[in-house]
C-alpha cells in the first residue's frame, strides 16, 4: 500500500496556485491502472491565511499534521508520497520519517535550487526556499522543532541534484556543513547514471532508511513547464526516470514528495504526466 499525502498549500511560496496541485494530481492518478494501490490521506490545507505573514504559522500546523501521517507510514512499512503544493510539505515529511525509524535518514534533494535558506539569508522570505535548512536544524524553530528539538537530517546522509540556482547565503551554510552538491555540470560530466548510484551510496551508507524530495522545478522545463520558479537547463525526464527505478526500489526506501506543480503554468499536461510517471513507478516499489 502506498499511502498518498496531499499538501494543498502555495503560500510558502506567495503563490497560492501551486496549492491547486494535489488536487489536480489526485484526479489524475484516479485515472491510472494502479490506482487501487494508493491510499489517500486527509487533505492538508490552510483554512483561512490567504497572507505571507501568515505562512509560517499555516506551515507550523501543516507539517505537523504531516508529519505525523509519514510517520504512521513508516511504521507501518508503508511506501509514502507528498503531493504538493510547494516545497514547505519536505518540513512535514521528513520530520515525520526520522521520528519513526530507530536509525539516521537519508535524503535526495531533487532541485534546481538550494532550499537552505534562513530567515537571516533570504532575499524572498519565502519559506519554501528554507525547508532543506530546516531540515538540518538551522532555521525557524517552530520548524525545525516539529516532532523532535533534533536535526532530522545529518549533512553527511543528503545530497543534492540538479542545482543550478541559488544565492550566497544557502551556498555558505551547505559548504559549512559539507553536504554533497550535484550540480548541473557535474551531471553532464559524470551522466545520470553514475549521478544517482552515487547518490544513492551518500544517502543509504550511514542510515536506517532514505527518500527522495522532488521539486518538479529540476527538471528541464521543456519537460515540466508548470512550475512556479522554472530555471532552463535542467534534468531532462527521460535521462532520470530509468535511473528513478533504481531509488524507488531500493530495500531502504521509504518515500518522496512530488511538489511546486503549479497547474495554472503547465503546458499540455506535460508536467501533469511526469508527476504521474513519478507516482507510478512506486508500485510495486
């Protein structure tokens, strides 16, 4: 059973349409053969802050209740995807998943951008380019406190792929703490292939268990145009999504978000199908 988490929030981004994802998503899996294999969870969303001075409080309460439903998921050994909404629902996730294993987690980090803001480096405020930070334990801390006062992800169990924007201040703390960077460059140097097993060495070497946090914005736009912050040159689909089976199969994995899908931008339902491709490839996962 593959339990479906839907994150209908856009305000940690000031852009409410990517709230309109899940939603969108759900209605679409509901059309696929595998459809009896997921089991969809409550709907989280925020029930009356339309403000971006409102967004760390709605984002406080919703990852808490997300949290909380990952968590029930791992201890159940049962496969979970966060449908988002942008990219605040990876506090949510992840909180919940290290709460519920004994060991340390491994993470993923599939984006054009850093995520590894605070609120004393951000030119934006927007939280949704803090959660990566968050995670690490450096940032607000109603967030990083969600579940547990601990870290729930050690710099030497991340790594990111497919930067390719991000300012100074992100690029500091991750170098600080030493997490592993695939950039762009790196990717057209090494292939996708030796990218990802090398990923998947960082993220399972020291941990219990390991997921993967995509934001539709690493792909390539060509790809997945309905994203809410598209940056050109990105992964392209078809190199990553054979090298996907090889994380959504692993014995240790436990889950992955799939968030920013903006449906307001997406041309032809391309990054509506993608998200799909991703959900699908859990069954049997």
């Amino acid at each position: 059973m593959i339990d479906l988490n839907l994150y209908a929030f856009g305000n940690g981004a000031s852009n409410f349409d990517c709230e309109k994802g899940p939603d969108v998503l759900k209605k679409a899996i509901n059309k696929t053969d595998g459809v009896n294999r997921y089991h969809f969870q409550t709907l989280l969303a925020a029930n009356n802050h339309k403000q971006q001075r409102d967004a760390l409080m709605d984002i406080v309460a919703l990852s808490e209740k997300l949290a909380l439903s990952t968590k029930q998921s791992v201890s159940d050994h049962h496969i979970f995807i966060t449908i988002g909404g942008d990219h605040t629902a990876a506090i949510g996730s992840w909180s919940g998943a290290a709460n519920a294993i004994s060991g340390e987690l491994g993470l993923i980090w599939f984006d054009a951008h850093m995520d590894s803001h605070t609120f004393e480096t951000t030119p934006s405020n927007n939280i949704h380019g803090m959660p990566l930070a968050i995670l690490l334990g450096h940032g607000a801390k109603e967030l990083t406190e969600v579940l547990s006062t601990k870290p729930k992800l050690k710099p030497e169990n991340v790594v990111l792929i497919g930067v390719r924007s991000y300012e100074s201040g992100e690029v500091k703390l991750l170098k600080k703490l030493g997490v592993k960077i695939f950039y762009m460059n790196d990717i057209k140097k090494l292939g996708m292939h030796k990218v990802v097993q090398e990923c998947l060495s960082t993220v399972t070497c020291n941990t219990t268990g390991f997921g993967i946090s995509i934001d539709l914005d690493g792909f390539d736009p060509v790809d997945a145009p309905g994203v809410g912050s598209p940056e050109p040159d990105g992964i392209r689909a078809d190199d990553f999504m054979p090298e996907f089976k090889a994380i959504a199969h692993h014995p240790k994995f436990l889950g992955m978000d799939v968030v920013e899908f903006n449906p307001m931008l997406d041309r032809d339902q391309k990054t509506e199908r993608l998200a799909v491709r991703l959900c699908e490839e859990m069954i049997g996962a």
